[in-house]
C-alpha cells in the first residue's frame, strides 16, 4: 500500500510502514512541510496514497469526501507523543489486511477503530 504521512506525525510511521514492506512518503520528502490541506490532499489523491493525519479537519466527510480518496486514516488519541502514535499504527496495521480502506474514513483512537464511508 501506498501512504503519505503529514507533517503532525513522526516520520518514524514512514519508517515503520517501510520496514514492514509499503511504501510510504512524508509531506517533507516533497517539500510539502506547511503546505495547507487542499495541497495535501489534492497530492494525496493524485498519488492514489492513504493519508495518515492527526489533521482532524481531514475527518470531515463534507469538506474531505472518503469516496474521493484511496483512504484517509487520521489518529484521534488522548496522547500525540512518538510511542502512543507508533502503537496506534501497529495496531491497525493488521486490520489493513482485512478491511478495505479504499474510498473510506478511518479514525483511530485509543482502543477502537471507527470506519467511515
């Protein structure tokens, strides 16, 4: 799978998705750091990557439509330090496999995953 990782979120998740086998770019690999979210997300969509964003004006379906996009995961968790962000990929990471993400909305938090279409 292909992600891009915006700029409130380590560029350790770009690592981590790369060490376990996707590809993965960060708003910063392309000069994009500052960029507003109509930037992001026009590149996210011509790129066909799922955004990964603690953004959460990207959890609105009006302004960000997940049909219009190949998948917008964005990390809703009481704490936005390196470790609790690493875990929350970690753990839907697996739920990847078996969920389709496509054209869908996913807000991770602490202990659920909620799935918008």
């Amino acid at each position: 799978m292909k992600f891009k990782i915006d700029e409130n979120i380590p560029v350790d998740v770009a690592e981590l998705l790369i060490e376990v086998g996707h590809d993965a770019h960060t708003v910063y690999d392309e000069d994009l750091g500052g960029a507003s979210d109509e930037v992001i997300a026009r590149k996210v969509k011509r790129e066909k990557r799922i955004l990964v964003t603690s953004d959460l004006d990207f959890s609105d379906i009006r302004t960000y439509p997940p049909a219009f996009y190949y998948g917008i995961i964005v990390l809703r968790l009481s704490r936005q330090d390196k470790n609790t962000i690493l875990s929350a990929v970690q753990t839907f990471l697996p739920v990847l496999e078996q969920e389709p993400i496509e054209a869908k909305l996913w807000i991770v938090e602490d202990k659920k995953i909620r799935i918008r279409e």
